[in-house]
C-alpha cells in the first residue's frame, strides 16, 4: 500500500478506467475516475498471486481526520437489544465496521435469522434479552423502520451482556452464559470469541 | 509503486492563488471561506482541531462582500419518510433561517410567522438550494437516510445571498465527508435591477442551475454566463484551496498528537 501527500476535492479527475479500479471515495464516469470526497489519494496494488487477470492498482481517496460510517448491506453492525417479541428482536444500532455512527439506527432480527440450524424450533427470549450488546450482519435495507440483520453465524451474537441479579455474564458455551455473582447460567445465543480478542485478555491477566 | 502516467497532480488546480488574488481580480469584492477552526488551548500541552460548529458532521462559514453565511450538515441519518423514493436514495433537507439583523430593516423575531408559508422567502431559497444541490450529491450511496443542511443568514446584501448559501453547502458538504459528484460553485452577478445566480461544476464543466430574476435578450445572458463561469472558476480554486489546507492542517495536527 502506498499513501500519498497528494490530496484531492470532490470532483479532481484522477485518472483513465483502465490503469486502477475504482475504491471508496471515488467514483467512475466517462471512462475516467473522479474523486468524490476531500482527502488523500492512495493506491493499493493487488496482490499478484490471487488468481485473475484484475491486477489493475486500487486507487481511493483516505480521509484520516473524519470517516462517515453508513449501514450497508454486508458489514458488520454493533447494537443493543431494545426489545424481545415471540417473532423478531429489536435494537439499536450504534457502530458499523468498529466506526461509531453520530444518530444510532434501529435494526431488526428475525426468529429465522438468530441460529444457522434448527431455525423453526428457535425461541427469541432465551437467545437474546433486553440491553444484551450483539454483534450482528446487516443482510437487507428492510422496511421503512428498521434494518434487517442477521446473527446466523458462530462469531457473531451477544459479545457481552448482564445478568438478572446484574453482574458481567462470562460465556461457557455457544448457548450458555454464567453469572459470576450467582453462579446461574442463562441462555444466551454467544458469539464465538475471536482470536485477536482472546490474545488480548490473555495479555490482560 | 508508481502512480498512473496520467494521474495528475490535484495541487495544479490550487497553485499560486491566495484569496487576496481573488480580491483583485473579482473587482473589489471580499472573499473569505473557512471550514474548520483550529483551536490552541492550555499552550501546548491540547492541541485540537475544531470544527467551526462542533455538534454537527461539517460545517463552513462563508463571507462573500458583505453577505455572511454559516451552514451546518447534519447526517446522513435515519429519515421518518417512508415514501418509495426515500427508500433507495437518500434525502435533502433543508432549512434556511435569516438573522433579526440580516437586512437593513430589523425583523421582529416575534412577529416572523413559522408556520409553513408556501410563498415566503426563506422556502424559496430552500427549493433553489435543493434545485442546485442535487445533481451534485451521491444520493444512492446513503440509501435510507437524510441529509440536513441548515443554514443561518448572519448577514445579506442583496446580491451575493443566493451564492453564499450554495457555497457555504458544499464547503459544509465536503467537510461533512459526503460523496459528491463534484464541487458546485455559484456567483450572482447583479445589474441594475435584474440578478443573475449560476450555479457551476467546473470539473464536469456542468451547470446545475441558473436563476434569473429581471429582463434580459439572450445575447447578454449569453454574455453573463460566460462572465460568471469565469468567475465561478476563480472561486473553485479558492474552495479547492481552502479545503486542502484544512486538509494539511488535521494531519498535522494528528502527526503532533501520535
């Protein structure tokens, strides 16, 4: 990857269709790629083993100081249950791809969308409670109210939740988080911790 | 690695331009943009840079004469609308609110009606922003969402007004890092009692609009769009240079705080 010093307003032409591919930041018109925020532009070549002939450079423009994170279908969203029904979770999405949004969007799990298997027998309340933390995927821009995200996926589901009696939940299972303060285990869809985060609590204690 | 042949240096556009130029060249007329505040507080010890208005996603302030805007963008967010169109494209709200002490004549502030008045002047402006912005916006980018400019009037001369607010917009727009298509321009150039507004995208050589308020033959509006092309050029290079080294200045400053 190689960063630049040259920067760019919307609008700058960058250069011809057939000597990069066009990334985020940047759009294609008239077989050419124009800029379409402020920022730096950078390259990034791809690499030359992965198979097919697409080995034309990336060319984006960065900005360091300020990036916008916009709910898209495919990325990764953080949120917070609001609310429990018998056919499909609310809540609240609050982080898109670990950039926090500025006005939190509302968000929607269905009873199909919790578990990859058994998804007829799934039971909304004892896979997720009210303010459970989820990490989910965004699958479709839904209806009017809310996004439709999905958490049929082992590493994605509640990544941190309380108790009744309100202590931290610690995860013993892909099904089963204990309270430290009660000793009880209550039923949570967990998400299945990833390394990186596992290798940080290991320096931690 | 090497960049492409014929990529080009964004820089050319903004070589050797200070603001005063303009000056001279835009007869007599002041021109000041600013998109960001940088802030020095407690000697060295903060340093932080600062939007001009803090709560919002970007900001500018615009002085153009004695015209003196400010715009504040807030989203792209969450929209109530539930209509189809909103659904695959994002939205354009606009509010424009004039100062007590704008004009000449003081508003009563308690006396301005803020019911919706379809015929009154700060609705009008509004469509005219939308009409000049919306060719210009990556609007299917923000699926679901609204995009909120607001703009307050500090101060109007009766000539610049309309161009003020549409730069002072995109100013905000691309401080707000929303996608554009390009940078939109507009000059209003003023003759006796007819007002000429051309809103420009000088690297699409588009025109998004032209209001025209008065009576003219199609020779000299021939002859005030060429002028104001011109003069829409000068002032995308000013945007193009005041953008950039606001640009300079975060990363420096984000170099300091690493």
């Amino acid at each position: 990857m190689s960063s630049s010093e040259y920067y760019c307003v919307p609008g700058d032409r960058l250069c011809p269709c057939d000597r990069a591919t066009a990334g985020p930041g940047t759009y294609e018109k008239q077989n050419c790629i124009y800029a379409s925020i402020a920022g730096t532009i950078q390259l990034t070549t791809v690499d030359q083993s992965s198979n097919n002939s697409d080995k034309k450079p990336i060319i984006s423009v960065i900005r360091q100081d300020r990036s916008l994170a916009v709910p898209s279908v495919g990325s990764l969203a953080y949120c917070k249950i609001t609310n429990v029904t018998s056919r499909f979770v609310r809540c609240l999405v609050f982080a898109i791809n670990n950039q926090p949004l500025k006005t939190p969007c509302h968000g929607r799990i269905t009873r199909e969308n919790i578990e990859s298997i058994n998804k007829d027998s799934v039971v909304c309340s004892t896979k997720f409670r009210p303010d459970d933390i989820v990490l989910a995927r965004i699958i479709a821009l839904g209806d009017a109210n809310a996004y439709l995200l999905s958490t049929a996926e082992e590493n994605l589901g509640v990544i941190t939740a309380r108790s009744v009696a309100g202590g931290k939940l610690i995860p013993i299972s892909d099904c089963q988080m204990k309270c430290p303060m009660t000793n009880t285990v209550e039923p949570r869809k967990v998400a299945k911790i990833q390394a990186d985060l596992t290798d940080e609590v290991s320096k931690l204690t | 690695m090497e960049q492409p042949d014929e990529c080009f240096d964004p820089l050319q556009f903004a070589v050797d331009l200070n603001l005063s130029d303009i000056k001279n060249v835009n007869l007599d007329e002041n021109v000041f943009i600013s998109k960001g505040l940088i802030n020095q507080a407690n000697g060295s010890s903060s340093i932080e840079s600062k939007s001009l208005i803090t709560q919002a996603n970007g900001s500018s302030f615009i002085e153009l004469s004695a015209t003196k805007v400010t715009c504040a963008i807030y989203g792209p967010r969450e929209t109530s609308s539930t209509s189809d169109e909103s659904y695959s494209k994002c939205l354009l709200e606009t509010s424009i609110k004039f100062s007590p002490f704008a004009r000449q004549h003081r508003i009563d502030p308690l006396s301005v009606q803020y019911d919706n008045d379809e015929d009154c002047e700060e609705s009008e402006l509004c469509s005219r922003l939308e009409e000049a912005l919306l060719p210009c916006i990556l609007l299917h980018k923000y699926p679901k969402s609204q995009i909120d400019i607001i703009i307050d009037v500090i101060e109007d001369d009766g000539q610049h007004l309309l161009s003020a607010i549409i730069l002072s917009a995109t100013v905000a727009l691309i401080d707000a890092c929303i996608e554009l298509y390009d940078t939109v321009v507009a000059k209003s150039l003023k003759t006796n009692d007819s007002l000429f507004t051309l809103c420009y995208m000088p690297n699409l050589a588009q025109v998004s609009c032209i209001f025209f308020d008065g009576e003219a033959t199609p020779n000299y509006l021939d002859e005030l769009t060429d002028e104001a092309v011109k003069q829409c050029q000068l002032l995308h290079k000013a945007i193009c240079k005041v953008v950039i080294s606001d640009l300079k200045s975060a990363a420096a400053l984000n170099r300091k705080i690493v």
